[in-house]
C-alpha cells in the first residue's frame, strides 16, 4: 500500500463494504512451485472472514489449506497527467482506490460448499433487479452436486487489514477538482466521483 500517510484508508467497515461492492479480486500464497495468484470472487461470511472457492485443477488449490494469503481488490483508478493540476513542477501519477486483506486459509468442509456459492450467487443476482433471482433449484436434478465435485470452498480469516485512498489528498482543493475534472473527460469518472467525495 502506499506510504504516504495521508492515502492510509483504516476504517474497517468502510473497506469491508468496499470488497462487498467490488467482491473480485486476486488471491496471492506461496506455494512448494513458488508464488501463486488466482483470480476470485468473494463473499463475507461475517464480519471478519471471506468465503471463496477455486477449481480442484487450479495449482493453488492442493496448497491452501493452512497458508497465510492475501486477497486484492481493486477498485476505481486512473492515470493523472500533470498538466491537469494548474500547478508548475507536478509530475505524473496514478489515482486508486484498492484493500489489501491478509490471514490464514482453511479448506471448508464439503458440506458447507453449497451454502457458500448460493451466498455468491445471490450477493451477485440481487445486483440485477429487476431481474428475477436465479437460484439452482432451476437446475436438472443432480446437477449441481455433480459440478460441486469440480471446486473446493475455503474461507480466510483477515488478520490485517491494509487500504489505500490516493485521490489527491496531497494537493491543494483546485488542483484535485481540476485533475477531477479531466479524468471525468478521460472516460475515469469512477475515480472522478471519488475525488469529488474527498472535497465534500
């Protein structure tokens, strides 16, 4: 995470319903093969675990149970120019918003996989109202246990908890409207909007 104090992002709750807004991410461990990185989606399973799962074949997965790990989510960003400041002597940086979540991993036990992928299912269905929710019971009978057999579910337990807010907060009100303003053009409004927050 970056070091300038004044990105430090600490407020747990708040970084807890980013991951929920934005729940993909990547997953790093160290494995006997070296360092390994898998691509997620996850889901709260309580205040201070996240549940996730990866495919038997990922060459992660033999190596989970009992590692320290750490999951990634990222979200808004966006390339700022210097020119965008209305300030002399500025140099070229990069705007983002990102949590960094770290613990021990342990395998869960097969009779707790399908709750876990219908709480991902349907933190992700209700996203899409008014669409009906889909749930499996629309599946052929027998056919979701059958594709259970190819994932294995795990949950991590956050230890540390690590965020970063780099909107601007070094430079002076104008500048971060201005540069706001130009990434807004850029097609970065994401980033843009949270810039604007700040000032709020």
């Amino acid at each position: 995470m970056h070091p300038d104090p004044k990105f430090r992002w600490a407020d747990r709750d708040a970084m807890r319903a980013f991951v929920a807004k934005a729940p993909f991410g990547m997953l790093f461990a160290d494995t006997p093969a070296g360092p390994c990185v898998a691509h997620v989606p996850v889901v709260w399973l309580d205040e201070g675990r996240i549940g996730f799962h990866l495919s038997r074949g990922n060459r992660m997965a033999a190596h989970l149970d009992g590692a320290r790990a750490l999951f990634v989510a990222n979200g808004p960003h966006g390339y700022v120019s210097p020119d965008w400041y209305g300030l002399e002597d500025q140099v070229p940086t990069w705007n983002y918003v990102a949590v960094e979540l770290e613990g021990d991993v342990r395998m869960m036990a097969p009779d707790r996989l399908p709750a876990l992928i219908d709480a991902l299912s349907h933190d992700n269905e209700v996203r899409l109202a008014p669409k009906p929710v889909w749930t499996r019971d629309k599946m052929a009978d027998g056919l979701f246990d059958r594709m259970l057999g190819a994932i294995t579910g795990y949950e991590l337990t956050v230890a540390d908890w690590r965020g970063t807010r780099k909107l601007g907060q070094n430079k002076v009100a104008s500048a971060r409207l201005g540069a706001a303003q130009r990434l807004e053009e850029a097609g970065d409004s994401g980033i843009a909007a949270l810039m604007r927050e700040t000032l709020a």
